[in-house]
C-alpha cells in the first residue's frame, strides 16, 4: 500500500496522477452511502462528483451488505443519472466484520512481502486463508527497532463478506478496483489530504482521527505517514439517536430537535453515550501512548483529536470530547482543500462533509503518484 507523506500548502503543490479522473471511493456504511469522485487539471484536485445517501434500513448489518440487490439498485441509479466518469469503484470494507493484528517482520524485498503476509494469515486469522481477503500497511515502527525489523497491520475478511460488497457494485454497472480496510482509507486520506494545522509543532507529528460512525467508532493514532494505532469500539451515532428518541417521547417531542438542538448535552439525554465515547478515547490513547516511545506527556504537547463521522455534527459533542479528554478536539472538514468542480456540490454533502474521509481516502487509491 503506497502512502505518500502529505504536502501543507495545496496552493502551491501540484500532483500527478493516473488518468484525469479517479476512482470512485465508496463507502457503504451503516447509516450513510458516501460516494465521491476526484479530478485532476493542470496539477490541482478538485472534487468532480460526490453522493450523499441514507444506506436502507437492514441492508447493512455489522459491516457486511445483508441485501446486495437494494443497495445495487440504488448504486445503479446514481450511475444512470450523476456525473461519474469511468467505472472502476474503490471500496471499504467496515468493523466489527474484518481481523486486524499488528506484526513485526525482517526487512524483505517487496515482492517477497506478500508470501510473507499469507503465511501469516494462515497462522494468525480463524479462518483458512482460501476463505479470506486479506492486505497489510506500514506501522508506526519503534526507532530503536527500525533497523532490524519492520512493522505492520495486516488485515483480512471473510471472502463471502468481501463478495457482498463487490456484488453490489458489479450488479450496478460498475467494476470493483479495489477492497481495503476502513482504518487503511482514513490513514490514505491524512496522508493525502491533511489540513495544513493538523499535525501540532511537537516532534512526533501525530493526528488523532475518531470516525464516529453509526454502528460505532473507529479510533486511529497515525505519525509520519503510518498508522501507529486503531481500535474499535461500538459507541457510536446510533446511541445518541436511542437516547435522544428515549428523552423525546417524555418530552413529546421529536427525535431530530432533541438531538440537534442547542440545550446541553444533559438536557436532551444524551449525557450517558457522551461519557462512553470520552472513556473509550481517552482508555484508547492512553494506553497507546504507554506502550509507545514515540509519546511522552510530560514531554509533548497534546496532539489535535479529529473527529469525522455522523456523530461528529452532534452539537456540543466536539467541545464535550475537549473538555473531558483534555485533547484539543476539531470537526474535521474532508473537503478542506479540495475545491469542488464549479462549486456544485449539494447543500447536503457540503454540511455532511466529514462523513467523506473514507471515500476520499478511496478514491485516492491507487491514483496519485
């Protein structure tokens, strides 16, 4: 998986890729279908088409398409009427459905890298490796390790989770490029496209990303290009939304107003999930960091906590998240950057823009070089 470190000043950075058009990053989550498109003209990205679509209830149900023809057919007709150049789709498969461990390895050439990883799923993952998918990227290394060994995070899914996303696609019209992890999507976009304040003036150049997606949370620590850390865990939009539904029918009000009104975080009853997301942050970053000689608290300055995600545009929770990690905490803008093709991006997708960095992550796979 090539990573490329990201540039500061996109005004003044020009790219090449290959073809004018990228691939289409797909992202097919559990309460949302982000689906989006790049283009490059004379060095410079720009977003050429970009979809914002509520996923169907029960046709995703623990990160795997339980109902492929729904989620085709709503595929097919973006195809039929939107602005998508080519047919080549990138796709993200989501936790709780694939495996990920982190391993250390001898250096090797490239070409011996993947006979190295298939032995090693078929020594670390449940499942044969005839029944599995399976790719790998570059971990956070320890400096005073980095010369005898390698890092990595090595991921597989099952194959028969992988075909119901790839049937999908197929099924629509489209050809499926690309399958790849969600933390591996998130780590392509911070090296891509990082906010020129993301990394803090510290020497570690660490960004903290929480994706609060609708069946939970993904938690990343990336540095210099890897992914040092990622960890799961299943707090996410959809516990809001209960709890907001629970206060709104005491309230007799609705579901909507509760959870996107301006009250206090324990006025619309959404206090408790709020404290579950905050521990498991601060319980994730803390014990990274006591495992790693990259951080140091008494040494460091706190790193930025991105947030993307539905539950990132919950009011109150960015600076609920600050205050209670003592992190510095953002909503993370996917866009920031990237202009859009004559700005005709919809009044939707521009307000949702941090659900879209998986899917830009996506789609700049395998097109920049």
């Amino acid at each position: 998986m090539a990573l490329k470190e990201a540039k500061r000043d996109k005004t003044s950075v020009t790219f090449k890729s290959r073809g004018s058009y990228s691939p289409i990053g797909l992202d097919i989550g559990s309460g949302a279908i982000k689906m989006i498109q790049l283009k490059l003209t004379s060095g410079r990205i720009a977003i050429n088409n970009a979809t914002l679509l509520k996923t169907p209830p029960q046709s995703v149900n623990n990160g795997e398409v339980t109902d492929p023809e729904l989620i085709s057919s709503l595929l097919a007709g973006l195809k039929k009427k939107d602005r998508w150049f080519g047919r080549k789709i990138n796709l993200s498969l989501n936790p709780p459905v694939f495996y990920l461990r982190r391993l250390k390895m001898p250096p090797m050439k490239r070409s011996e890298l993947k006979s190295a990883m298939r032995l090693a799923v078929e020594k670390y993952f449940p499942l044969p490796v005839e029944e599995l998918v399976f790719d790998y990227c570059i971990a956070g290394n320890n400096r005073h390790q980095s010369d005898k060994e390698c890092d990595y995070y090595l991921a597989a899914a099952p194959l028969d989770c992988a075909f119901s996303y790839t049937t999908a696609v197929e099924e629509a019209g489209f050809q499926a490029a690309a399958l790849e992890i969600g933390p591996f999507s998130l780590l392509r976009f911070l090296n891509f496209n990082r906010p020129a304040d993301m990394s803090p003036c510290n020497g570690n150049k660490l960004q903290l990303l929480a994706d609060i997606g609708s069946a939970g949370t993904a938690f990343i620590v990336t540095g210099e290009g890897s992914l040092h850390y990622y960890r799961y865990f299943k707090t996410g939009f959809k516990d809001f939304l209960r709890a907001a539904a629970e206060k709104a029918e005491t309230m007799g009000s609705g579901v909507g107003k509760i959870l996107f009104s301006s009250a206090s975080l324990a006025e619309r009853g959404l206090l408790a999930p709020a404290e579950e997301l905050a521990g498991q942050i601060i319980q994730s970053f803390t014990y990274w960091s006591d495992q790693s000689d990259r951080f140091n608290f008494q040494d460091n300055e706190l790193p930025l906590l991105w947030l993307c995600g539905g539950g990132a545009v919950i009011p109150e929770i960015p600076a609920y998240l600050q205050n209670m990690t003592a992190l510095p905490t953002r909503i993370l803008n996917s866009f920031s950057g990237i202009p859009c093709r004559n700005g005709e991006l919809s009044a939707r997708v521009k307000k949702r823009n941090c659900l879209f960095s998986t899917a830009l992550g996506l789609a700049f796979r395998g097109w920049l070089i």
